[in-house]
C-alpha cells in the first residue's frame, strides 16, 4: 500500500505466526508472566470467578479472560441462545507456502519478490491472496474457492490436487507457482455471529472467541482484531482502582470492541461477495469500477475494499486506545 506510513503513521507489516507467537511469548515472560501449558479448561464458573482444569484442578482469578477460539466453551457463557457460534460461507481456503528459492530462478515470477507487497488474483468466485513472511523467506499463499462440503468428510491426502484443479487455467504464472506447492490444508471459512455481550460477570472472551470473522479484510484483519481487543482490554482495566470496578471496565471495553469487530466482520463478508463473482455483468462491473487503480491512476472509491479510500480510513486510522478513553470519559468517570 503506498503511503501507507504516510497516511496512518505506522508501517504495514505482516508477520508470520510463529514469529508473533514468540514475541508475545518473550514478552510475557519479561512481565512475569507464568504460563502454564496442557491445561485445557473443562468449565467457566462466573461465581468465583474460576476454571475447572481437565485435570480436575481448579484456578480462581480477579478476572478470567477466555480466548479460546473459534471453537470456545466460554462463549457460551455469554450467549445463552443456544445458536452456533458461526455461520457456513460456503467457501474455503487452501493454505499454502513456497520456498521463495525455488522462485527467485525464474524471472517470470521473482518479480514477485522484489519488494514486500501483497498480490491478490480475483477471478471466477476464486481468489488467491499471496505475500511474502518470515523477512521474505516464505510466500504465503491463501487460495479461496467455493466448498460447500462437510469438512469432517474431507481427505487431507486429495488436498494438494484439489487445489492444483480449482486454479486451473488461470495466469500462467499464478499455475507456475501453485505447481512448486509441495502441501497444503484446507480451511473452512467461517463468519462469527456477532453477540451482544461479552462478559458475564468477570469473565470475558475476546478474540475469534467473540468476533471470528472472514479473512477478506487484509488478511491480517481476523488476528489484528484479537491483537485490538488486548490493547483496549488493558487500557478500560487501566481506568479502575478496585477489583469492584471491574465489570464496567468489561462493560465499557464491549461496548467498544463489538461496535468495532462487527463493522469488520459485515466488511469482510463484503469483500468476499465483491471478490467472489461469477464471472458476469456483476464481475465486468466490479473490474471496471477497479480500472483506474489498476492502471495507476488517482481513485476517490473502489470495489476493492482494500484499497477503497473511505473503507482504509476507518480500518486502519483506528486507535483502540483512544476509542476506550473517549468511552471511558463520556461515562463522566
Ligand atoms: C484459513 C484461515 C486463514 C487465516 N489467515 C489469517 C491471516 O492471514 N492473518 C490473520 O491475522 N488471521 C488469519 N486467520 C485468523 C486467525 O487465525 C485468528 O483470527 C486468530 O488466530 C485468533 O486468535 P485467538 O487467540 O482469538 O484464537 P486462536 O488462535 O484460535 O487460539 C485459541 C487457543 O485457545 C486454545 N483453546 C481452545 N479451547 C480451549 C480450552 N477449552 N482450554 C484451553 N485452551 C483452549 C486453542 O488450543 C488455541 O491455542 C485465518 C483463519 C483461517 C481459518
């Protein structure tokens, strides 16, 4: 993205899991962290508040913060409707890298290398989003394809030609890569539905726990959201001075956090309808109204919520602090 640092006053980076796991983890340590592995939480109890351990153990806390995923058990706690947690798209995505040596010997793909960015291939409701990770010694690539099958039925050993299949045809190059794949999984995608409470007593979930959401709004949007809901978590428990304040810490920190994470979550949703035309007067529209920015010239709007002016101003000039300050200072406190 051009400018990028310009206009938002931070770099872009996109970072590979691991290595963002090991930070935290460093840093946690350095903050006297104690951290406690293979301990799989069996039940939430908001009095106390406390967690039963599979292993029997139980822990109390001030405050239990659950981020336990897509999947989460605590996410029941807040929502007692009963409904799933997620909705089918009707889509999924193989998840793929190349050593970026194999690359770099042909010059009708080292291109891609050349400087960090992010390259994306829209065509017939498939797309195919690839960026360079780890200081540029991997390329990731994420290839969406429509799927609306069970994933419990699905054999990881077909993967790999599955997804040579579903890309064939397109750019010679993209094909190029695709053929120096050497594995792949396949991710269903889903799209969290929004709650309207976090907490339950002291107990708060965040991250997918609370908000998973399709990774179509920079693909880092879904982790960078978990990494908001932290910053903002912090900054709300910040404001108190005793453990009685802290459910409207939790209270003012939701209010917050499901404002933001529901706009993302209805964006990406967007983007994938937008991506993902059939081919069609749909599709020569969205690729007209994409002209100019294709071709380098300036652009007020676009179908490309990425690159969309309006849609970039609100996704990343965000600052979770600052939204849980103003939060904070119209409750009068
Ligand atoms: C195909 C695909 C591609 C994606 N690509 C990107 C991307 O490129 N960039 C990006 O930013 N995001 C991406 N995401 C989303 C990203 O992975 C999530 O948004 C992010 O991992 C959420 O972090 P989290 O900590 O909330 O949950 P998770 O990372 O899911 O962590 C939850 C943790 O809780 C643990 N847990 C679960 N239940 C229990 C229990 N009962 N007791 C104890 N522990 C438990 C799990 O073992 C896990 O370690 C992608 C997702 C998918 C499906």
């Amino acid at each position: 993205m051009p400018d990028f640092r310009n206009v938002f006053h931070a770099p872009y980076y996109v970072i590979h899991r691991a290595d963002f796991h090991a930070a935290l983890h460093r840093r946690a340590l350095d903050l006297g962290v104690r951290i406690k592995l293979a301990s799989r939480v069996a039940e939430y109890n908001p009095q106390g508040p406390s967690i039963s351990l599979e292993d029997g153990t139980t822990v109390s806390a001030d405050l239990i913060v659950a981020a336990d995923g897509v999947k989460s058990v605590a996410r029941r706690l807040v929502d007692k409707t009963g409904q799933r947690a997620f909705e089918q798209t009707g889509f999924a995505a193989y998840r793929a890298t190349v050593d970026v040596a194999k690359m770099k010997g042909d010059p009708e793909i080292s291109w891609l290398l050349e400087r960090p960015s992010l390259n994306i291939w829209i065509g017939d409701q498939r797309h195919v989003m690839t960026y360079t990770i780890g200081a540029g010694k991997s390329f990731n690539m994420v290839l969406s394809h429509p799927d609306t099958t069970d994933p419990t039925s699905w054999d990881r050993s077909d993967a790999l030609s599955d997804m040579k299949r579903e890309f064939q045809g397109w750019d010679k190059r993209l094909e190029k890569i695709i053929g120096m794949i050497e594995s792949t999984i396949k991710w269903p995608l889903v799209s969290g539905i929004p709650l309207a409470r976090w907490a339950s007593g002291r107990i708060i979930i965040l991250g997918d726990a609370a908000h998973t959401m399709l990774p179509y709004m920079s693909q880092g949007k879904c982790a960078a959201m978990a990494v908001e809901d932290g910053v903002a978590l912090t900054c709300s428990l910040s404001k108190i001075e005793s453990k009685a304040d802290i459910p409207q810490a939790l209270s003012i920190f939701e209010q917050v956090r499901i404002d933001r994470t529901s706009k993302m979550q209805e964006a990406s949703l967007l983007n994938g309808k937008l991506w993902h035309f059939s081919d069609g007067p749909l599709q020569r529209a969205r690729d007209a109204a994409m002209q100019p920015e294709i071709k380098g010239e300036p652009f007020s709007h676009s179908p490309n919520q990425w690159s969309d002016p309006a849609t970039q101003m609100w996704t990343y000039q965000y600052d979770a602090e600052a939204e849980i300050e103003r939060a904070w200072q119209r409750t009068g406190m």
